[in-house]
C-alpha cells in the first residue's frame, strides 16, 4: 500500500520554508531542546566551552585525547554562525580562495530540509595556518550571507568521531556523500511521513517553547516507536489556536516502507494521549527540492519522476539563487 499523499482537505496551508510539503501549517522550526541541554551534546559542548565561561556542574569534564589529536585541534578552527544555505564545497572554496590550506572539513545538515548546521569545523595544514584562518576569516561575509562567521581556535578536547553527532532519532546527518545519501533515502524508499496534531499539542502552553517542542517531539517519538522508527525531526512551534485540525508537527523517518504505512493505516485520524493526530506522505516543497537539486540533481530527478517533487526545479533554476515564491509574486514574477 502506498502512503496516502497530502489532500487539500487536510488543511488550508503549506510547512515554512524549507521544510517539506505538507497540508499542515507551519510557522517557522524552533529549537528543541533548552540551552542548558544543548551545551552538554558533544557536539554543541565546543561551542559553549570557547568563550572561557564558568564550568557548571552539569558540564561534562573534558576527555582523555590523545597527543595526536591534541596536534590536530590545535592545526583546527570552529566556524560558527554559518549560514544555514551554505554548500560544503563553499566553504571549502572560502578557505583555499583566503590561501589556506584545508585539509579536512566538518559539517552536518539536517536531513529533513537538507540545510547546515551554524557550526563546522576545520582542519589546516598547521597552527599557524589555524591562527591565519582566524585573522582572515573572521567576521567575513563571503558566503551570500549578510550576517558575518567566526572563526576561533577549535577546544584542545574536541573529537572528530563522527559518532559525536549521534543521539537517539536524531535529524542530523554528517555533510557528506553517505550523510547525504542517508537524509535522501527516506523520500526516495517513501518511508518520510508527515505527522500532525491538534493544537496545541501535548506540552502546556505556561512552557519555554524550547521545552514545549522537545515534550511534543518526545510524544511524537513513544507513540511510533513501535513501527520502526529511524529520526524525528525538530517539533514546529504550536501556539495553541483553536484549529480542530492536526496541524504540522514534524516530519518521521521510518525504517522501513512498510512501518510507515501500518503507522499512517493505524494512527491517521485517531487519538494519541487525548489528542488527533494526522500522517500523511511527504512531499518535496519547492525550496527543499531546489537544496536537493544542489545536493545531488540525480536523487532530485527521481522524486520529479515519482511526482512528490516540483517539476519546474530545473538546471536553470538551479543555476541561480533560490527565490521564495512570495518574493516572485511581490515583484510580479512567475
């Protein structure tokens, strides 16, 4: 049985930029996690540890490493602030164009919408090509972006395991060629589904909305780890109108073709912890399949040819910067 597309009797309106379609509505993707939380990830620790603040007691203390990762952090730099549209290739070119010599870089993308993460990390060919990068980069805004990066001494204890990036159901995905084969095999095996919620979800309301999403996305989680579950994306922000409707929550990742059809078969319509909720299919809105085209523009054929992506996203499409449909409009477009 193939998974029920998206109707438009299911709701008036499409998930925020960047995001995949869905007849639920959106409003723009929040964190999930409080501030507190986020810094104790591997991942999120390096950022919060640079700037010298107090240790709290719920820091984690820092690892064992060894001499010879020690040599390489300190031939490395974090970039932070990258723009969430900004290419691996990119930020490749932004170093060997400052005459740097970059040996490795490391990035991450969310495998829902395919955008980078804010941070990355990079390896030189020597400190003092790490403390030349920091000079000539910092506070840059070369990658079409208004906002500038930073660039600073990446922490002696930082590790490069890729495992780092892994926490349970995680939307994260490393940047690179398995990375992004793994964030595009669910819409390719259609096993992405699109789950929604009566507003406003489970959380109260009285909640940080950090906290809200991250209870939102855990009821998300226990509610349909029976049919095989491989990542949860991060819970859109429910601000608790009066819609008698599932609206968009996040989209859900199976293991499999056939658990996402007996969740869509079994949920779709019913109660979950006193709430309706709704699954549909996902399909590729049109700034999503014009990342994927920049991504891989095979993988982008083959959604255009299964009909869940746009086909107007074309070579010369992506031969130019993306350009919201509101933006064509307002400037009267097609």
């Amino acid at each position: 049985m193939a998974l029920p597309r998206v109707c438009a009797s299911f709701g008036h309106s499409l998930v925020s930029r960047g995001c995949t379609r869905t007849a639920f509505f959106s409003t723009r993707i929040a964190a999930i996690v409080p501030q507190r939380q986020l810094s104790s990830k591997p991942w999120r620790l390096w950022e919060t540890v640079q700037d010298d603040a107090p240790r709290s007691e719920k820091t984690p203390q820092p690892r064992t490493v060894s001499d010879e990762e020690r040599a390489r952090n300190a031939r490395s730099v974090i970039i932070k602030r990258l723009p969430k549209r900004a290419l691996h290739p990119q930020v490749e070119e932004l170093f060997r164009n400052a005459g740097l010599d970059i040996k490795f870089l490391k990035m991450r993308m969310n495998r829902f919408n395919y955008f980078s993460d804010v941070l990355g990390f990079a390896e030189l060919a020597s400190p003092e090509q790490a403390q030349e990068a920091i000079s000539k980069l910092s506070n840059s805004t070369a990658l079409d972006s208004q906002s500038p990066i930073f660039v600073d001494n990446v922490n002696p204890y930082f590790s490069w395991d890729p495992t780092t990036l892994a926490t349970d159901f995680s939307y994260w995905e490393s940047y690179d060629s398995d990375g992004v084969s793994r964030a595009m095999a669910p819409l390719l095996e259609q096993r992405r589904v699109a789950f929604g919620v009566v507003p406003p979800g489970w959380a109260q309301l009285d909640q940080k909305i950090r906290r809200r999403n991250a209870q939102n996305r855990h009821v998300v989680i226990r509610a349909l780890s029976e049919y095989g579950v491989e990542s949860v994306g991060s819970a859109a922000v429910n601000w608790g109108d009066l819609r008698q409707k599932p609206r968009f929550l996040c989209h859900v990742d199976f293991a499999t073709k056939e658990g996402a059809e007996q969740a869509v078969r079994d949920l779709h319509e019913k109660t979950v912890e006193g709430r309706t909720v709704g699954l549909r299919r996902s399909e590729v809105s049109l700034s999503t399949a014009y990342r994927i085209g920049q991504l891989d523009r095979g993988v982008l054929k083959q959604l255009q040819e299964m009909r869940v992506a746009p086909a107007e996203v074309d070579d010369e499409m992506l031969s130019k910067p993306f350009v919201s449909s509101h933006v064509r409009e307002k400037h009267g477009e097609s």
